[in-house]
C-alpha cells in the first residue's frame, strides 16, 4: 500500500511561517508532502515585519524595521532566496537582484545621553569587520560563555584606549580630542588582564576574580572627573556595566551551568547588574536605556516599569556586540516587504508553495480524543474576481515587486470596507466561513500566527492543556507606536551632520529615531514635494489587550493620542536631532512633504502613523520568569501541529526577527524529523 503524501497548512504569513515554509519546500519536498499552503489574513505577507506602498510608492512600515549583524540564520536565509531567484538573470530589469543590494552595512549609532539637566547626543560606530553575515558554511556557535567574558574586558580595554586616541580606531561610541592619563588607563588593562586569566585559570577562586577588578575599578573611579566630564561618567559607566556582567557570569557559575544564560531569566536585568555591584547610576546608561527602549521592553508599555529577562538580556548583548559580521546594523534599502518578504514569497511561489490571501484564522478544532488538530475555522474575507484562482498580491514599482497600502480592487469582486481586511478589528463580513478538515484539507499544522491571536483562535486547546494556559498568561506583549516624517531639506540643512543613524535611549514614548534616507530612491515623488530627509520614530504604547471597549472606538481613541504623543514629542524634543527643524513657535509643519498647509495632527495624518494594537501586532515581551512558560516549536502536546513564532521557545526567546526565522525552521524540522537544531546556526544553541 503506498502511503499517502502529508498536506500542510501553515496558518501565519509572517517571518516565521515563511520560514518554515522555505525549509519545509527545500529541495524535492514533493516527494514527501503533497501540498503546503500557507493561510494569512489580508493581501499582504510579513506579520510585524510587513510593509506596503501607499501616495507617491512611499514606504509605509509597521514600525522600525533593522537587521543585527548577528542575525545568522535570518540572512542565511535571505542570502538562499536571492541565490535561488537569480534576478540578475530571470529579472534583470529589478533595481534589487542581490541580497546586498537589499540590506546594507549601517555602523552609524548614537545614544541620548542624559547629564544633569541636559540631553547630549552619544555619537559613534562600531568598526567594520572582514566578515559577512549569513556566509555558507558558517554555524554562529563560535563563542561560549568564557569568551563572552573575555570579550566583554577586551571591549572595555578598547574603549579605554579609544578615550585616549583622537582616532578612536577600535571603538568609537566615544572619542576625547584630550590626552588622558595613562596610569588610569592602564589600570584598567591590568585589571582586565588579571580577571581574563582568573577566568581561564580553574585553580583560581571566583571571588579573586571579581576582587582583582573591583580593586582595579575603585582607584579608576577616583581618577575620573565623573561629575563634570560626560566622556568620564560614560567610561565609568560601561566599566561599571562590564564588571558587574564579568561578575555575574562568575558568581552565578554561568561558564559551567549547563543551563547557560537561562539560568538566570527569572531575575529582572537591572536587579541582576545591581546584585553583582554595579553602581545605580548604571540603569540610566545610554546604552541600558536604549536596550530596553529597543526592544519595547515595559510591562504593559509603562515607561516606569521596565522589564527584561536577565539572562536573554546578556545574552543578546553579547551576540550584538561580539557576534556581528559587517557591520553591528544593516538597513534595508527599501521597505521590508519589498526586499524581504517579497524576493521570500516569490521563491517560496516558484517552488510550487500556495497562498491563501484573505483568509483569517477563527479557531482550531481538537479531535474527539484531543490528541490532534481536526478541522480549522478560517473566515474567507473576499471572493476573487471570475477567472481567478488564486490572489496575486505584488505590483511593481518601478521594476522592483512591492506589496500595495490596498488590495487590486480589479482582482476581487464588489466587497464591503477592504480598508479593515488586515485588522483583527475590522468589522467580519465574509463571503462564506470556510472549514479545513483533517484527512481531506490538511495532515499537518504549522501555527505561525502571533502570539496576541493564540488565545483567540486556540480556545480548545487553551482549555484542554495547563501549558497552553499558562504560555498564554505568563508569555506578555506589549503595543507600539510609530510615524514616519518626510522632509524637503536635506539632514544637514537640518542640523544634523551623521546621516543613516539609529539612536535610542530618548524621551518617551517615540524613544528611538532612525535617519532612514536610503529608502528615498525607491519611491516616487512630485519635484514640489520630493523629500531629501525621512525620520522613522518607534516606542512601546500603553494599550491594554484585551480590551472591553468597543474594538473600532478603543483604535480610534489610541490613534487620537499617538498622534497627540507625536505633536507633543515633535514640537518639544525633536529638536536635539533636527533643530533646525523647529522655531520658538514648535516643529516648522510647512517642512514636511505633501502636508500643505496643515499643522499639528492634521499635518500628521499626511504622513504615515502606526498604531500597533492588534493581537497580530503587538510585540513579544521577554519578562523575568515566562521563560519556562515558552513552548518550545516541537512541543504542542498535539501529534500534527508545530508551533512558530518570537513567542516560542526557540532559543533566542526575544521579540525579533531571528528569534522568527530561528523558530520556523525549528517548526520545519519537526515536520521533517530532524534534530531541532538541524541546519540552525546559533551561540544560543548547544
């Protein structure tokens, strides 16, 4: 008897069910699965990394969109999907046919640095490296715990010479044009020197270990004029910063732990640093504060309530600042849709993939047995236009495939409001409710929608199993808010002089700003309007979910007070990036392209708002303790159904694109019967 091929339904077109679905479709996958289809709301791919081409082809993103340059497995991706398509022969005419065309190095950073009453701007780079990020044949495990630690000392030492050299070649956050006093300086290389030989020596006590550098920083600290010179206070900061993490890796036995750095999640990230002596001036930091900031992390979108799991805290700064190949960031050259999530869906298309647009995931059904998932309840949102058998989403502009702000109206037939299809909010008016059955429709089931929808669509399985529960209680999300600006004058005209930045650790709520004019080229302006600057500002937003309100009234009351945030921020703060963007009056409004002669919120709704409070938009939080609540992709409790997404146990356990891309193809493996870590490259894996 010939054993009848698997169909699998991926329900989720975001980073991680794309990624399953590129590992799942790899090679002769026919042989062993009938179908895959991948089932998503709406007209457009990409989850929370989704993007779309609204007036003049300008790039509308749900938030702020940045590669790491240790982002293994995520760029090994891109770099197969661009291989695989080949545009430099099947679409020569495309303006992005590389993947470096697609994301390029951006070592540009700064951080806002508070002292005293005033806001300075912290400015610098990290340096290029020979490597590239994604590179064949790589695995991304090359450093452990005890290199961790040298290479936190070694980066300390570096910053210390940088203070003391103009050219500030080896790290250049900052960079005094003073001599220094080299007795202080040596000081701290002696101590690094003798705690990175108390690490690697087994016969050496722990605690001579951190003595060594506690006796080291204490005379530093008298030498530094702390209170006057924000270079000095910065470099006893980060020297703060590093012991008290050298500390803690020691103390806590994180180098032998086989539990490595989750054996400290449970613990907040400041409580942790603060445990181990670092000094309280420590978690106002630039670079603490624009680490929480960057990854949203405040409970329930309360700035005054940060949280962050320790362990996942040091361990993605480690893999940013010790693992990052190129450059510590790179941008994407257009938006994320275009050259990301398009080039994915068109490969995942040529390899015989299908897709499903409009088609919201309802609810998932258990068997009589609750051992399986038997039947899924999607509403179908449109009907497609006669002659129409599937949906193609991509138009193009100028050469380049994009996903469009609305769907091709000339593709379905009449419908009601389109503008609310990609809103779990919108008000359900479907041409037919639409049941998948096991056996007949599906075998396997790949769950990539986001974790917010989990506990709507997954009632019976919620209600069947305590982990589910308890993942859906514990694991928290949080909304988010962004704008987009575009301006006529250049960045210099606007008294800013370091273009493409990204900075963080500024005044809440839109605490991160990116100089993002490398996107420019891609979209198509009138000369009257034709912008030279465009700023994307992103922050964590204080809205509940879920909600007792009524969903459309709650949306338009949030959107009434990001935009009255954003006024607020622009008129006020802006400034120490842009001053030359704002007079005695607030922001000059008559600077912005295409806002005529609107001012204030009026000028704002002719730019690009994101109110990012949907179960599909809201972004995963690390908080102290969840991390055993994750469910790992393998580990549903049910025979045909894989998990994927941020919110699982993948190993990275943080809201971001490589914890996705790490999770779908854990997924995939599963569904193949791999090894979990099959083809995953990662220091966060064994």
């Amino acid at each position: 008897m010939i054993r009848r091929r698997g169909r699998i339904a991926i329900l989720g077109g975001g980073m991680a069910g794309l990624s399953a679905a590129w590992r799942l479709s790899d090679g002769q996958w026919q042989d062993r699965f009938e179908s895959i289809t991948v089932y998503q709301r709406g007209w457009r791919l990409g989850g929370k990394g989704a993007s779309s081409r609204g007036e003049h082809n300008r790039i509308e993103e749900h938030g702020l969109h940045i590669w790491l340059g240790s982002y293994e497995n995520a760029f090994a991706l891109l770099r197969e999907c661009y291989a695989e398509l080949d545009r430099e022969n099947t679409d020569p005419g495309c303006p992005v046919r590389t993947w470096d065309q697609a994301l390029i190095p951006a070592e540009e950073l700064g951080m806002a640095d508070r002292f005293g009453d005033d806001w300075l701007i912290w400015s610098g780079k990290f340096s290029r490296t020979p490597e590239l990020p994604g590179e064949p044949g790589a695995t991304g495990r090359e450093l452990t715990v005890l290199d961790f630690a040298a290479r936190a000392l070694r980066l300390l030492m570096d910053f210390a010479e940088s203070l003391s050299a103009a050219s500030g070649k080896d790290l250049t956050l900052s960079v005094s044009p003073e001599p220094e006093s080299a007795d202080w300086i040596a000081a701290v290389r002696r101590a690094a020197l003798a705690t990175l030989a108390a690490l690697i020596e087994p016969r050496t006590a722990e605690g001579s270990a951190a003595g060594f550098l506690t006796e080291a920083l204490d005379a530093v600290r008298e030498a530094l004029d702390y209170e006057r010179r924000p270079e000095h206070k910065r470099m006893w900061l980060l020297m703060s910063l590093l012991a008290a993490t050298t500390r803690g890796l020691i103390a806590d036995q994180l180098i032998t732990d086989p539990a490595g750095f989750r054996a400290i999640n449970d613990e907040e990230y400041s409580a942790w640093l603060l445990r181990h002596g670092a000094d309280p001036d420590v978690l106002d930091f630039p670079l603490i504060r624009g680490m929480y900031d960057m990854v949203f992390g405040y409970e329930e979108g309360d700035f005054t309530r940060p949280t962050f799991a320790a362990g996942v805290a040091v361990l993605l700064t480690g893999i940013a600042l010790f693992q990052y190949k190129g450059a510590f960031f790179w941008k994407m050259t257009a938006g994320m849709g275009d050259v990301i999530i398009a080039p994915i869906y068109q490969a995942l298309r040529r390899r015989g993939v299908r897709f499903e647009f409009f088609h919201r995931l309802d609810a998932l059904h258990l068997d009589a047995h609750r051992h399986r998932i038997d039947a899924i309840t999607l509403g179908r949102q449109v009907e497609l236009a006669d002659g129409l058998d599937t949906y193609e989403p991509l138009i193009l502009a100028d050469g380049l495939p994009v996903f469009p702000a609305l769907p091709s109206y000339e593709k379905l037939k009449a419908t009601t409001d389109l503008a609310d299809l990609e809103s779990h909010f919108g008000e359900r008016v479907d041409v037919e409710t639409r049941i998948l059955r096991r056996g007949a429709d599906f075998d396997h089931v790949v769950l990539a929608t986001s974790l917010g929808m989990v506990e709507l669509v997954a009632g019976e399985l919620i209600a069947d199993r305590p982990e589910w529960h308890e993942m859906t209680t514990n694991v928290r999300t949080v909304a988010t808010q962004s704008f987009q600006l575009w301006l006529r004058p250049t960045e210099a005209a606007l008294g800013w002089h370091r273009p493409g930045v990204t900075t963080s650790g500024y005044v809440s709520p839109f605490d991160t700003w990116a100089s993002m004019g490398q996107t420019l080229w891609a979209e198509q302006w009138p000369p009257s309007e034709e912008p030279q600057t465009v700023a994307y500002f992103c922050g964590a937003l204080d809205a509940h979910w879920p909600t007792t309100d009524d969903p459309a009234a709650y949306v338009t009351t949030h959107r009434k007070r990001v935009l009255a945030n954003a006024v607020d921020y622009l008129n006020r703060h802006v400034g120490m990036y842009l001053p030359k963007a704002v007079t005695e009056g607030g922001f000059s409004w008559g600077l912005l392209s295409g806002a005529g002669d609107r001012k204030g919120a009026a000028a704002l709704e002719t730019q690009h708002v994101s109110v990012n409070i949907d179960p599909s938009d809201r972004y995963v939080l690390s908080v102290p303790g969840s991390d055993k609540y994750r469910l790992r992709p393998d580990e549903s409790g049910y025979d045909n159904l894989v998990l994927a997404g941020d919110w699982t146990d993948c190993g990275i356990n943080a809201g971001c694109i490589e914890a996705a891309v790490v999770s779908g193809l854990q997924a995939a493996n599963a569904l193949l019967g791999y090894g979990r870590y099959h083809h995953i490259r990662g220091f966060y894996m064994p």
